[in-house]
C-alpha cells in the first residue's frame, strides 16, 4: 500500500472517529452520534482483546495517570489494562500514600499533576463534581471514572455495549435498573444513555432508596420488583451501597433479599430471554441470588467486565487524538 493511500486511510478513520469533547465527565451532555462513535470504536477493541497480540502502539509516547481517591479493583485495573494494551504509559497513583494524606488540596494536586504533562488523567473520588472541578486546572483530557452520587459514564458506555452485542439496537428496548437507585452513580449514567438511545427504562425501588423527583428523568418507577421487570429485555441489578449510607435504608440485608433481591422465581416475570446485568461488585444473596449471577445462559456479568476494557480503550483513543503530541 502506498504511503499516500496510507494517509488517506488514517485521515478517514480520523474524521469517523472525531469526538467533539475534550473531557468525558459524564453521559449527560453527549449526543446519541457521540454515544455511537464510542461504542463502536470499542468494537473493534474488543477484537483486538480476543487476540493472542493484544497490544498496538496507538497511544505510544503518551502518559495515563490513574488517580483514584476511592478503591477499585475493577475500573482502575480496567483503565490500567486498556492504556497499556494501546501502548501508552501508565501510572496508578495511591491516594493512600500521597501527599493529599497530608492536606494537600485537590487544586493543588491538579496543579502538581498538571506540571507533568500527562495526556489524560482517569480520576475517581467520592465527592460529586470533583472531577469537574479539577478537569477545570489541568491542560490534559479528564475521564470521570466515578464521582459521589453523580456519575459514572464509563460504566454506562461498557453496559450499553454489552446490551448492543445480544440484543442489537438499544433503541426500542425496555431495561429495568433494579435496587439503590439514590446513591447509585451507575444508575443516574445508565439512565441518561439509555434514554438517549431510545430505550425505554424502569426504575425499581423499595421508596427509602428512591430519589425525589427521579421521574423528572422520564423513567418510570416501581417499588415492587416482580412488577418492574415484567416483560423487560434487560434486568440491571445495583448493589447496596451501604459505604454512602448515613442511617437506616433497609430494616435489614434478609428483608431486602425477600422483596428486592433477584431469584429464578422473580426473573420469570420478565421476558423469556431477558438477560441480567450487574456492575459490580456483587452482593450475593444481597441483591441478586448466586444461580442466577452464574447462569450462563441469563447472566452477562463476566461480560460487562470485558466491554469495560475495550470500551475505556475507545475512550482514551478518541480523547487523545487531534492533541499535542499525535502522529503526523
């Protein structure tokens, strides 16, 4: 191939894929075509992690900091495994052991970070907004990789790429987002994806778990559960998020489990074929019941876990390309 029709190339594929943010802080905002050029440049990522060579060179000579202010084994490993898989250089920084232990400010840390010239920077922290915030005083692209109750749009994009692949276009589609539902960061995600892509969502809730005014978002809301998944194509499960909880949400774990807690019993009040979704990490027993978290056949948990890769692999490609620093 010639090296003019290699240009070419490389010139197309960089006008499909040309998203037109700089940072991607959240679902709310994005359009239904930036959603699609997304999940379909994780595509074929997803290809490229079922080969025996993983890796390529997309991201060489470019620097990811991982800066979780909350623990996670799941994204942080996943946004690793994804930088260096596109060949860029990766660093995980431990909140822990940093100098924000000893009362250095979140501003001064971006500043501090800042001065290093990373590329992107994949933040979690358990205030919502912080990671708008110091998207604010860095040079570089910022990926929310979770923050408070707000949002959590990676999670989103690898949930609908995992739907797209079995039951096809979202659109038409009717998901259940089953659980805690007022501190869930995923759901608020899920939610405005889904909706933006045409699905019709349920939201499922014992009341003391349910956010005032959710149905300003356009869902619509139960508090029984066996009536919020009838006839759904999607059961997405959340877990109890007793880490945000300040009081009594539930009379107990056992309680909950009765009423709210997917069985085999209550998942044949969906559709036939409904497959079940969960972000993780999962409760057993809590709010999905172990037979059906294992089934092979309903359940696409392990699933969810390898779109997250490929989806986070798509992120911080379309996030770094038309920078300082690209290939010519």
């Amino acid at each position: 191939m010639s090296a003019a029709r290699k240009n070419s190339e490389k010139q197309e594929s960089e006008a499909v894929y040309r998203f037109p943010h700089k940072h991607l802080l959240g679902i709310e905002g994005l359009t239904r075509k930036a959603i699609e050029l997304i999940l379909d440049l994780s595509d074929s990522y997803v290809e490229q992690n079922r080969r025996h060579d993983k890796k390529s060179d997309v991201l060489r000579g470019r620097t990811i900091i991982n800066l979780f202010f909350e623990n996670s084994t799941r994204t942080r490993t996943s946004f690793e495994l994804a930088g260096k898989r596109l060949g860029g250089d990766v660093i995980n920084m431990s909140v822990s052991t940093s100098s924000i232990k000893k009362g250095e400010t979140l501003i001064d840390t971006s500043m501090t970070l800042n001065a290093m010239h990373p590329d992107v920077l994949c933040v979690r922290h358990p205030h919502s907004g912080a990671v708008k915030l110091l998207s604010e005083k860095v040079n570089c692209a910022v990926i929310n990789g979770g923050d408070g109750t707000h949002e959590h749009p990676t999670q989103a994009l690898l949930d609908a790429q995992t739907i797209r692949r079995h039951k096809g276009p979202i659109e038409g589609l009717t998901v259940a987002i089953c659980g805690d539902i007022l501190h869930s960061r995923v759901a608020r995600s899920n939610i405005l994806l889904l909706s933006t892509m045409g699905a019709r969502v349920r939201i499922v809730a014992p009341p003391t778990l349910m956010p005032t005014a959710i149905d300003r978002f356009g869902v619509e809301v139960f508090n029984n559960l066996k009536d919020g998944i009838a006839d759904c194509d999607i059961v997405m499960m959340l877990r109890l998020q007793q880490e945000r909880m300040k009081g009594m949400f539930v009379p107990s774990i056992r309680e909950y489990f009765h009423f709210f807690g997917l069985t085999r019993e209550k998942l044949a009040f969906a559709k036939p074929d409904a497959l079940v979704m969960h972000p993780g990490p999962m409760n057993r027993g809590v709010e999905i019941d172990s037979e059906i978290a294992d089934d092979i056949d309903r359940s696409l948990i392990r699933e969810q876990v390898e779109m997250g890769v490929a989806v986070r692999m798509a992120c911080l490609d379309l996030l770094t390309r038309d920078r300082p620093g690209n290939e010519p």
